[in-house]
C-alpha cells in the first residue's frame, strides 16, 4: 500500500486478497464485458473493486433466466463488492462523488458521452481526486468521425476486418464464435490502468487514459494484414483455416477419422519431420519445397498430401504421432470437453464455487503471478454490498444510509 | 525513474521517448507474435526494449521475401534496439547476464523447457538480478499434462474451444481469421509485466509471471461457455453469426444490396426501434416478442424480418438508418478498407514511415494514455544497435566488442 495517497481505503478493511494491487480501491462502472473484464483482471490481482449498478442492475445481470444473476454475469464479476446506486439522482453522483474521493481508479465502458451526461467526466473525477485514474473503454474511441458510434463484440468484428477474414473463401463472411472483442478491450484496458498506476508512483499524478475496441483487435490482423501489403492490395480477404497472411505451409485443419485437427510447420525441421511421419521423403527432398514460399506455391498439393495421411488416423493417434516428432498439431475440441480439460481447472481458469442457489463457475485469471495468488471468490447479488461499503468506505452512519435506501438512491 | 534500481540504464541514453515507463529496461527474447506483441505494448508505453534475435533473426524477421525484413516484423518490432546475440555460446549467454544485471524485465516465449537449457531459467536470472521480472508465455502453461506441448495460434484456437465455436453449424470448422490467440497472450503477458513492476514499488522484489496462450483466450467464450452450462451441456457448438451463448436476438450478419451488415438489439429500446424502422410495429406490440428470451425462441422469424427489409437497402443506407436510430450496427468492411480507416489512422494504429528500402508501416498500441505518448518510430534491423547497446549499456571498449564479432558470438 501506498500511504502517500491518503484516504485510500486499506486492503484489510474490505477483506480482499494480498497481491500485487493490495490497498488499491476501483470503482466499476463496466457493462457486460469490456469493462468488468478489466476489473475481474484487477480483482484477481488483489485491488478491492466496487462494482456500481443500476437499480436494475447492469445488463448481462439477468440475461439468462431472469430469476437468478446468469452465469456470463458470475463468471466475470467474481470476488467484486456490489453496490446498488442510482447516479441520476443528484444525492446517487454526490455519493458517487464521495466514493472517487477515497479511490485510486474508475473503470467505465459507456457509450460516448454517457460519462459527461452524468455529470462525472474527466475534468470533474480529476478535480475531485487529481491522483485519479479514469479508464474509459470504447468502441472506436474519441474522433469526431466516430461521434456517438457505439458498438458490442459483432459490431466492432464486422467493422474491424475480423469477419471478412473469418471463414471460408467461397462461403459467406462469419464472425469469430467467441466475444474476440470485447475482451481484447478488456485486457488492454487492464494494462492501461496498470501503466497509469506505475507512472502516478513516479509523478503522482493520475490520467485519463482510453481504449477503443477496434484499436485493440486490429493487431490480431497482422498476418492478414502484412499478406495485404506486401502484396500491393490484390490479396484474398478469407483463408478458410490457412494462415491469415498465406505465408507459412502446411497450416491447415485437417479431417481424421473422428473429427478434425490441426496442422502447421513453422520451422523447416517441422515440415521434414512431418514428411518422415508421412512416409513421403520425396517431398522432403523436394527442393521447390524446400521453403515456406515454395511450399506456399504448391499448397493445394500439400495439403492433399496431409490430409490424405491425416485421414487414416483419429484424432488421438494423429496427435499422438505429430506430438512425439515435435510437430506443433492439436486436435479440434468440443467445448464440452474444453471446460472439463484438467489443466484450465488446475490453473485455475474455470472453479465451481458456491452451493445451494448460489453454486456458478467463476473464471480465473490468465495472469499468473508468482508472488500474487488470486482465489476464487463468488459474484456478489445485486447491491449485497452497499452498506458494508457506505459504512467501512465512507463511515456513514445507519440513520443516514437508511435514509437513502429510503429515497430510492441505493 | 525509480532511482532505487540501481545499475537501470537511464532513459536518455538509449533515447526512448518519455512515458509512463521511462527508464525501464526490457530484454525481448519473443518470437513471432506473443511475446514482441508485449514488448510492443511496453516500447510504445516508454520503455527502452533491447530485442535479441539469434544470428539468423527470429522466425517471422525473413517470412516475407527473405530480402528484407518482412512487414509483419517491421509492425510489431518499431521502435526496439536490435541486438544479435549467440545465447548458446557461453560468452553469449554470460554477455545476456550481465544486460540482465542492468534490467527490469525479460520477456520470452520459447517452448517450454528452452531457457533452463540456454541456462538462464527463473533461478539463474533471479539470483543475478533480484528486482527483475521475467514474463513468459507458454501455450497451455506450465503443468504435468502439458508438458512439451508446443503451441501457436492455430493449434491453441483448436485446442481451446475457438474453432469449434467458430463457422455454421452445417459446415466444416473454421478457425477466427487473426490470430486471436498470440495477441490475447501478448497483450495479457503485458498486464502481467505491469502488475509485477507496480508490486516491486512496494516489495522491492522481482517476480516471474506467467501466461498461456489457452488461459488467455478462454475468457472469450464466456458466452459460449455460460450458453453451455446453463443448457446443462446441450447447446450447439457453434452459432454462425448469431450470438455465442444465444442468449440476444436480434444479432446477425445479415445481407443487404452490396454486402453484409451486423445488427444487434442489447437493450428494450433497441429492438423496438428497429422494428420501427422496418415499419413492423406488430412486431414490437408482440407480447411474446418483448424479451431477449421470447425473440430467441423466434429466432428464425425474426432473422427472416430483418433480412427482408436489409435486402433492400444498400450498406451506407442501412448503416445510417441504423446509427440514427441509435441502434447497434456495422457494415462488415475489407480489409482494405480498416487499413485505410482514418479513425484508426488518426489514432496512430498504422502509421507510414521510413523512406526507400525502410518505408513501412508499423502498427500503434491500443493503449491511449494521456500523459504517455507513443511515437512511430522503425523496426531495427538484425543487430543494428548491438554496439551502441553494449558500448552504452555494458561500458564495453571496441576492442571488446571487436573481439566477440570475430568469435560470432554478436
């Protein structure tokens, strides 16, 4: 903890674990992914965050069966305090307010301008509580040509090039199954907020700092974008399952008996190794293969040849093989079989908690820190915290917080 | 700068702009994507990053032409120090040493059990330099069951639940065109690095941090996932367009004149707007229709609706009928369109530089910070500033570094 920022409220009075951010306090104002997935990255790294919602509570709460918090919602909102606080009511952004004066960061993902129409936008957090750091998601960011332009996970997908380069050439565009996206945002949006933290050590200063969803996918392109312009703009939107910028062979999904798996040689003694297993040492010995834009050239016969070996095996076997020759490969997995793989549940990433009602998988953290642990912790119901918090945070007194539950602001 | 660390290289010597990183040094030992996607993210936050390459360059340096270093290197490499370095020579690796002495942080994504062989494992680097960070990224992280597992993008997206969830249900899988995967581990490899350098603010001490590749693209299927879960297992691998947990309706790519358009209704207020605009108010008065549960049952009619009245509108139109409306859309663009967006342009997320043989285009950082700017700056080429880094960084004499060019050993 750092006593220089006076006010900050200690780790200890809010229970939450030791860590590489223990005794820092955020504020979450995020919204179905981007935002809490930055604040689940913090949690886990020890910050105590707040999560402030609604009286409804925030979208992705109810999604599923309207009785109980779904499971998307409990999976990333693990281990946070909730609060339940309207901050259209003028005594809802003074408490606000109250709450930014004794914390060190404000996590938000609102449409463009929602912030200022609050009446909590930068300059006024920053006069608050000038070692503040604000950290806004948003979907194309602060441009004038994106004015008022919001947009969620398929939006920013179809805006950004991922459909177009998703799928296969002669078949329509499709998306990326999973929100790509939004957690794109939301992992960068956690450096961001990590970068303003070290530099306020050095400056004591906090800042505004922002990430736009689109910024934050658009270097997932750049082997699509690289093939684009080395090749002078004349270059083919989709690859199907080759590499995005056609520059590696073999890479392909290739069909086994049971299913499918994939293939790539990144290295030369991949692609010879591959031959061996193959039984084809002529193609080894070929040197117009001999390299990756040789091999490039001749793909369609390359991958005829795989396949027509792949073909032969199932899944295990092939994996078995390819494995074993130190040929990078892995098999296609159901997701069934993904959330009950034992290394993701030893490591952490996907933990049944709870019981009764209660019981939910929680996810983990990706951040693995060898002086942080981060324990799984379950999501908190609607508000379950606001008086804990009024309390600990702000020593308000029970008179006073019966009065706002009263006149509906918590 | 942090002038308890001593032996840290000061920031004016290696010239790095000034930022929220400013006199951090990083070693990049990263290949291909995961690991220089990081060190990209810490170079555009102020942080002087040294990239060691083996005599040949590292594995992507060359993909292209094999003349010049190729444009996938030159957007995730601008702005490093160059440095050619033969880590399995004993002098190289003792010359590895003693940069380490004067570092912060050493990020690497080699296969697993690669740097114990080099002799530079966690324990060695540890004892020689007790503040430093070491950042690594693994494909499934290190544990019994994945051990010798190597991993890129491809075969982590079979592995981890991305192409299964990915493509129509009544076709083959396909993988996400970017590779999402290396990207999602760089970019959370780095909230690793930060969280390590703001806990050794208060701890004095270094830490090894760790990120699988698997770990960190998993929190993307939290849609998928949740779907599953509260289906009791029974749910569809894969949902074309529509949403990964089916959970939102509407939420499609649908077709219009020239092209395709993604539309989605998160909110009451978007759907009810949108049939406005269809001029289907029996839509928006369907008792059964007024919510996101109701429509998914109907999810078909309900594609059929909004495809019919797409159809008829070209993509400029739809797109601002939609965004008056202030309802959730976007054209799916080209990719030669993203790459000449001038929103992302504006931003710095691709930026020209360089004239003749050098002229490229780099790639920006998605993390905009107030006060840490980020400018464009060019890729090195192999070894290009190995002198300078050892002559100012080491204190080493010509004749020194004269005599480990002879040896081949930089």
């Amino acid at each position: 903890m750092n006593d220089s920022h006076a006010g900050t409220i200690r780790e200890q009075d809010l229970g939450s674990p030791r860590g590489a951010l223990a005794g820092i306090v955020v504020l979450d104002l995020g919204q179905v992914y981007a935002g809490p997935y930055c604040t689940h990255l913090l949690r886990s790294l020890g910050a105590t965050v707040i999560k402030i919602e609604p009286f409804g509570g925030e979208p992705i709460r109810w999604r599923s069966s309207g009785a109980t918090s779904g499971q998307a919602f409990l999976m990333l909102n693990a281990g946070k305090k909730g609060v339940r606080l309207d901050l259209k009511k003028p005594q809802g952004r003074d408490l606000f307010l109250e709450l930014v004066r004794r914390a060190d960061v404000v996590v938000e993902n609102f449409a463009p301008g929602v912030m200022d129409r609050l009446g909590i936008g930068w300059d006024v957090l920053h006069a608050v509580r000038p070692t503040l750091v604000l950290a806004s998601g948003r979907a194309y960011g602060d441009h004038p040509a994106a004015e008022g332009m919001r947009g969620m996970d398929v939006t920013v997908q179809a805006m950004s090039g991922v459909v177009t380069t998703t799928g296969f050439a002669d078949q329509a565009p499709v998306k990326a199954g999973p929100a790509v996206v939004d957690f794109a945002a939301g992992s960068h949006l956690t450096s961001a907020v990590l970068a303003a933290l070290f530099q306020r050590e050095r400056t004591g200063e906090g800042q505004h700092v922002e990430v736009a969803m689109q910024d934050a996918i658009v270097p997932t392109l750049t082997s699509n974008i690289a093939g684009l312009l080395e090749a002078g703009g004349d270059f083919p939107e989709r690859t199907g399952n080759r590499h995005g910028g056609l520059a590696v062979c073999p890479y392909n999904i290739y069909p086994v008996i049971d299913g499918w798996l994939a293939i790539l040689c990144l290295r030369p003694k991949h692609w010879t190794d591959l031959c061996g297993l193959m039984g084809r040492d002529d193609l080894a010995d070929d040197p117009a293969l001999a390299t990756p834009a040789g091999r490039v050239l001749k793909m369609d016969d390359i991958d005829d040849a795989v396949s027509a070996w792949t073909r032969g095996l199932d899944k295990a076997e092939a994996f078995r093989l390819l494995q074993a020759a130190d040929v990078p490969a892995a098999p296609v997995r159901s997701l069934n079989e993904v959330i009950h793989d034992p290394v993701l549940r030893d490591r952490g990433m996907l933990t049944e908690i709870g019981e009764g009602e209660r019981a939910c998988t929680v996810l983990g953290s990706p951040l693995q820190m060898g002086d942080s642990p981060a324990p799984a912790a379950p999501a908190p119901l609607l508000g379950e915290d606001t008086e804990e918090v009024l309390r600990t945070f702000l020593e308000m007194s029970p008179e006073d917080i019966g009065r706002l539950r009263e006149e509906s602001v918590i």
